[in-house]
C-alpha cells in the first residue's frame, strides 16, 4: 500500500512538473555563432539564452552542426530551435517563427586579382562557379534562378577555403561572415572584392521553432524574445559581433 501511494505521488508530481520539453538548440558556425571554450558563444547565441531563459526554460542544449544537419532536424524533429534561419516565402510553413534577430547584407563575392571574371548581373554568373552551402537559403535561391553551375559544400569556410585556393571562382556572402572566414585562412579582407547585393537575400535571419513543437512553448519564447526586443537588448548585442578567438 505503501508503494503504491509512492508511485501515485510520483506520478502526481511527473504530471504537474515533467511536461516541461527539452529545447534542442541548433545552429551553425556564423560571425554569431561559434565555439568558444569548449561552448558555444556569440551574439545570436546570447539572445537565444536570455530569451529561453527570460521564458523560464532551463532545459536545452545547444549545439553546431554543419547547416544541412541542423536544417534537417529543425524540419523533421519536435522541440527543436534553430537560429540564424533566413525567413522565405519556401520556408514560412515549415517553422513557426520567433523573431527577427537581424538583417546583414548578402553579396556576391569574387577575388580582387580574379580580373577574367566579369559580372555586372546574375546571369553573368552562369560561366562561373559559385560557392554555397547545402540547403543554405543561397543555394535555394540560386537553383531557384535556374543556375546549375553551383558547388556545394557542407560548410561556409570550405567554400571561402576553395575560392582562396582559385577552386571556385565565386561566393555568395553575408557581410558580417567576411572577416571570420578572413581570420580563419589567414587572409586579407582587403583582396576580396563585392560585386553586386543580392537584395533578395538580405533579408532577416531569425530565430524558429520546429512545426512539431507545442504552440505554448514557442509562444512562450516569442514573449519573452519581443521584452528582449522592446528593451533595445536585441539590437544592442547583434551590434557586438566579436570574431572567435
């Protein structure tokens, strides 16, 4: 008798406390977004945690994973947060979105001494190769432009890495990204050249929930993320973009 009103108990208790989910918090390596001391750091990173955290949720996990990976768990898993997501017309039925988090350029790069690659509009990209990420907003803008002359790579700095090493002759890049890829291949900024904006890229890049995660929860953090916001927190720490160390 004894044991079965200790489990009654406990179930009492499970049922009232245990509902709280577990967050899965994924994104990739960004100026906002990198490993710091063995955790993962940055400016976007600290919005993420004051907002859980101003939410009142304490249990989540945040990791990097090459983007294809943490795109795919965002589509297919329940209480997952992926940030730093372009919000397009393709994707707005497949999150349910928080907030905008910022709004950086995006452009279309080349080197400075690649003096044979001319390019005035994008359909003077098709003799060339063009660097994007797999299931990255660029790629998915690209395809949608009916360029077929892209190289796909898993990750930002193994595209930066090949146009460096005259593998590809052009990449398409968000202003703030710039000088981490420079400080990881030890190469001056300087020598890259911008073409052209791509206006329909800068657009903003947001934090979101997968479909699968309950409304009261995303609510919850949609809340607190607009306090943030309303406080001037937001902008002011998106404004601090320190390279990693």
């Amino acid at each position: 008798m004894k044991t079965y009103s200790f489990l009654a108990l406990w179930l009492i208790v499970y049922s009232l406390s245990g509902h709280a989910e577990s967050i899965r918090v994924v994104t990739e390596t960004t100026a906002y977004s990198y490993m710091k001391e063995g955790k993962v750091a940055g400016s976007a990173t600290e919005v993420i945690e004051l907002s859980l955290k101003k939410a009142g949720i304490t249990d989540y996990s945040i990791n990097i994973y090459p983007w294809a990976r943490a795109y795919d768990l965002a589509l297919q898993k329940a209480n997952v947060l992926i940030y730093l997501i372009a919000r397009t017309p393709n994707r707005e039925a497949d999150f349910k979105w928080v907030g905008e988090l910022s709004r950086p350029q995006c452009f279309l790069v080349k080197l400075k001494e690649r003096t044979d690659i001319k390019v005035n509009k994008l359909a003077d990209t098709k003799r060339y190769s063009i660097g994007v990420v797999r299931d990255d907003v660029r790629q998915q803008y690209l395809q949608q432009q009916k360029l077929t002359n892209l190289s796909i790579s898993s990750q930002q700095s193994d595209s930066f890495r090949q146009l460096v090493n005259h593998q590809l002759d052009l990449i398409v890049l968000f202003d703030a990204d710039m000088p981490r890829l420079c400080q990881q291949q030890s190469f001056d900024c300087n020598k890259l050249e911008k073409l052209f904006l791509l206006n329909e890229l800068s657009n903003g890049i947001y934090m979101a929930f997968s479909k699968k995660t309950p409304d009261k929860l995303v609510k919850q953090t949609q809340d607190a993320f607009e306090k943030l916001k309303a406080e001037g927190l937001v902008k002011q720490i998106m404004e601090q973009v320190p390279l990693p160390r």
